[in-house]
C-alpha cells in the first residue's frame, strides 16, 4: 500500500488554477508561433527543428527535474517552470536573428519540463490511489481549459494588435502563474519524509520498468502527435484556408470537449481494470481521426474532427496517469513521471523533427506520419504487456 496525505480536492485548488494560468499562458502564444516566427524570416523547414529543439529540451528537463521534485520539493521547481516560461515568451519579443528563436523555444521547453513532473507528483502526493483517476482528470481539465481560454485570447489579440502581441499576453499570463505558485501552493511535507524513509531503507526504491514499459511506449506514439502539431497544424489550417482566428478558435474547440469528457473518463478510471480497455480504445480512435485529416479538405471540417479527437484523447489522459502511478512507490514519484513525460517527449521531439522533413511536401503527409506512429506504438505497447504478463 502506498500512503498519502490525507488531503482532497480543496488542497490542490491553488495548482490547479496555476496550472490554468501556465497553460493559457501557453496557449496563447501557441497557435500563432509558426506563422510569427515564419514572418520574421524563420525558413520553413526550420520550424520543425524549432519544435524539435523545444521537445528535445523538455525530455532532458524531465529526466532531471523529475527527481530533483522528490528531494527538493515540488514547489521549487513549480516556481522554476513558470519562471523559464516567462522569460522564453519575453525573449521573442526582442528584436533579433531568427536563428535565437530556437533558444527562446528551448527556455520554454526547460519550463515545461520543471513544471509538469511536478504538479503531477504533487497530486499523487495528496490524493489516495483509488481516486486518483479523477484527480489526474480534474488537473488536465484544468490543464484543457487553459488551452481552451489560451487560443481564444491569442487569436483576438493578434487580430487587435497583430502577432507579437499574444506574446506580451503570453508572458504576463506566465508571470502571474508564478506569483499563484508563489502564494498559493503549499509545500508537501510528504516528499521530505518520503525521500527518509527512503535513506533509512538503506538506498532507493526499485522501479517495476518490466509493468511501466509498455505505457512508455504507448506515451512515444501518442505525445508524438503533440510535436506534430506544434509544427504542421498552424500551417495545415493556413492551407485550407483558415484565417489567424479561425486557426486559433480550431484549438479552443478542440480542447473544450476534452475538458468536459475528462471528468467522465476521470472516474471510470478509478477502476484499476478498466484503464488498459481505455487507453487502448482511446488510441485507436484518435489513429483513425488524424487519417481523417489527411482527407479533409475544409477547416471547420477538420475542427469537427478535433472535437471527436478531444473526446478520444480523454479516455486516454487520467487511465494512463494513474496506472502509471500505481507502479510508484511513495519516494519514486517524481522520478516516475519525469521518465514517464520524457518518454512522451522524446516522441513529440522525433516527430516534430520528422514534421519538418515533411512539410515541404505538404503538412497532410506529416500528419499521415503521425498516424503511423501512434498505430505503432499501440502494437509494442500491446506485445510488451503481453510479454510482462506471461
């Protein structure tokens, strides 16, 4: 048995609402990247290799930072993550060689990579495991909304004062993030005694990689779509005719149906044995959408897709999170889901870069790519779970 605070939902609300700020931040700015960055003489190809790097960053940040939240507190690197965001948005707004792009794209990987390990130990840290499946889907709705509000605000605020400033209001959303890390969020008193018990217990606490392997490959496949339409999907909508609104309304429709659906898949995943079923089935219909888009020939054709895509994808959200926590000890939290959201990175990093091969020959193959991807990933996932379990 694995212990927790006892603590419900009114001791998370300050995460939650500063994961909504970080993540509007985020989203505000996200939609219009390529065509800014693109504006300023970024070469087309380059744009994959930006969301290359940015992924690339974050998987190394993961791997780190992770850890680092089981010794040093959840709070620091909280703190750390929306700081480095705050500074990567501000820095686009400097007038320089678009090759430094990149690096600004890499300080908001770093924060990323600090923040969300974190805030997903810390969940686990206060929330007894038979409900964490919805807790994990109260944080990612909360995580959704904010990449609902995100899009919306970006979209006017190009359109009002055209595309650097979604950036002022990106970096004001992110510093504000901070100050509701800052004041709000309580440290955990469990990580310290957890990371004790640990010393006491005379060294660190095995990790069953042999029953978390398949869910980091099930994580390359799936967050490999992530870096795909970081680089493509902007550009994708642009060629089907959408306007700057349009393409930033596509991303608020398609995260207000996950938001609402995450609340159900939330507590059908309290039950252990219906997760696999869940992400499994929720893979599957999210393969088949994106081949859906490489057909598509009208954008509020594809927005539609988004939607059902956004109902797919929150089957998959809180059964994998808290299955994958299941195999943690009290004292590997962090650990666990730095390696967990690394694996998921280092998917979107190989596709973003595989993105921006293939954009010149149009953003419909790369799309088609993504697709392939993930179908591939289920099938390893599958064949190492069967593995493990003979």
């Amino acid at each position: 048995m694995h212990s927790s605070e006892p603590a419900g939902k009114q001791s998370l609300w300050p995460l939650l609402v500063a994961t909504l700020i970080v993540q509007s931040g985020f989203g505000t700015i996200l939609p219009l990247l390529p065509l800014f960055v693109k504006d300023r003489g970024l070469p087309l190809s380059w744009l994959g290799l930006m969301a290359a790097i940015y992924a690339l960053v974050a998987f190394i940040g993961q791997l780190l930072f992770g850890p680092l939240s089981d010794s040093w507190g959840r709070k620091r690197l909280l703190v750390a993550g929306t700081l480095l965001s705050t500074v990567g948005t501000v820095l686009f707004l400097v007038p320089v060689a678009p090759a430094y792009y990149l690096l600004f794209r890499a300080l908001q990987g770093l924060g990323v990579a600090a923040f969300i390990p974190a805030a997903n130990a810390l969940v686990a840290d206060r929330v007894s495991p038979d409900r964490r499946g919805r807790a994990f889907a109260l944080l990612s709705s909360f995580y959704m909304a904010g990449f609902a509000l995100g899009p919306m605000i970006g979209g006017l605020a190009s359109t009002i004062g055209g595309l650097s400033t979604p950036f002022e209001v990106g970096a004001v959303l992110n510093l504000a993030a901070t100050f509701a890390v800052v004041f709000g969020v309580r440290e955990s008193g469990a990580v310290q005694r957890f990371a004790s018990r640990a010393a006491q217990q005379g060294g660190p606490v095995s990790i069953p990689w042999r029953r978390l392997g398949r869910w980091l490959i099930m994580n390359f496949g799936w967050m490999g779509l992530g870096g795909m339409y970081d680089a493509t999907w902007s550009i994708y909508m642009s060629r089907l005719g959408a306007t700057h609104i349009v393409i930033g309304l596509s991303w608020t429709l398609f995260a207000l149906p996950y938001l609402l659906f995450n609340f159900l898949a939330g507590r059908l995943a309290d039950h252990a044995a219906r997760r696999s079923a869940l992400i499994y089935f929720g893979a599957a219909l999210n393969g088949v959408i994106v081949i859906l888009y490489t057909v598509s020939d009208s954008p509020w054709l594809s927005i539609a897709l988004s939607v059902a895509e956004a109902v797919a994808m929150s089957l998959i959200t809180p059964a994998l999170s808290a299955d994958v926590m299941s195999h943690a000890s009290d004292a590997t939290r962090g650990k666990v889901q730095g390696i967990f959201q690394s694996s998921g990175t280092l998917g979107s990093f190989f596709m973003a870069l595989l993105s921006g091969y293939l954009l010149p020959y149009g953003p419909k193959i790369a799309l088609g790519a993504g697709a392939a991807l993930l179908f591939l990933s289920m099938a390893g996932s599958w064949i190492w779970g069967a593995l493990a379990a003979a």
